[in-house]
C-alpha cells in the first residue's frame, strides 16, 4: 500500500480554503456592482487566502488568485458606493432631495404617504 501518496490534512484543508477564497473572491467581483456583497465576499476571500497559507509562507495559485480577485473586489465596492453618493449629492442636490423624490414618484404612482391612514374597507 502507497500511504506516501495520501496528503495530510493541513494540506487538504489549505487546498480548500485556496478554492474558497479563489470562488469567494470571483463572486465578489461578480456582485461588485452591489455595494455590500463585494466588499463582504471580497473581505472574505482575502481572509480565506491568508487562512490557506496555514503557518507555511507560501500560496498556491488558487489563493493568489482569491487574494488578488478579493483585493479587486472591495476596489470596485468602495469605488460604486463613492459614484453613488457623488450621484445622489450632484443630481439631487443631497439625500433630502433624493427622498423627496422618491416621495414624488410614489405619489405618483398611487401609494399613500406616509400620513395618511391605510382604508382596509376597500377589501
């Protein structure tokens, strides 16, 4: 029998955190036009690439990868959130202009304001 061929479970268990920041780190990216999930994702792939170095320092492919993707990620997060805050303060002139218009635009569309009562006898 061949035991020598069978890897140990510190090196099993850096192969799976590599994967997991490899997929953490694509699907931050993927999601990075959604504020939260990419920088969530994105922290989480950098935090699965360090944890699969183990105490060894070196990475293997898959956790560069997650590493740099990650990295990337919470770039393009923190970047889209600026552009949308920059775009509610010069198109609406701030946030109170934003939620007026939203106001506005329910009215609009029939919803009732927030001060008036709901009629439930339409039922």
């Amino acid at each position: 029998m061949d035991y020598e061929s069978n890897k140990s479970y510190i090196e099993m268990r850096s192969a799976g955190m590599s994967v997991a920041a490899m997929v953490m780190g694509i699907l931050g990216l993927v999601m990075s036009c959604c504020v939260y999930p990419a920088i969530i994702f994105g922290s989480l792939a950098i935090i699965f690439a360090l944890l699969s170095r183990g105490g060894e320092m070196h990475t293997n492919g898959y956790a560069k990868a997650g590493l740099v993707l990650g990295i990337i990620a919470i770039i393009c997060g923190i970047l889209f959130l600026i552009y949308s805050f920059l775009t509610i303060l010069t198109q609406f002139g701030g946030l109170e202009g934003y939620l007026n218009y939203i106001e506005e635009l329910m009215q609009e569309l029939g919803y009732p304001d927030s001060s008036s009562s709901y009629d439930f006898d339409m039922l």
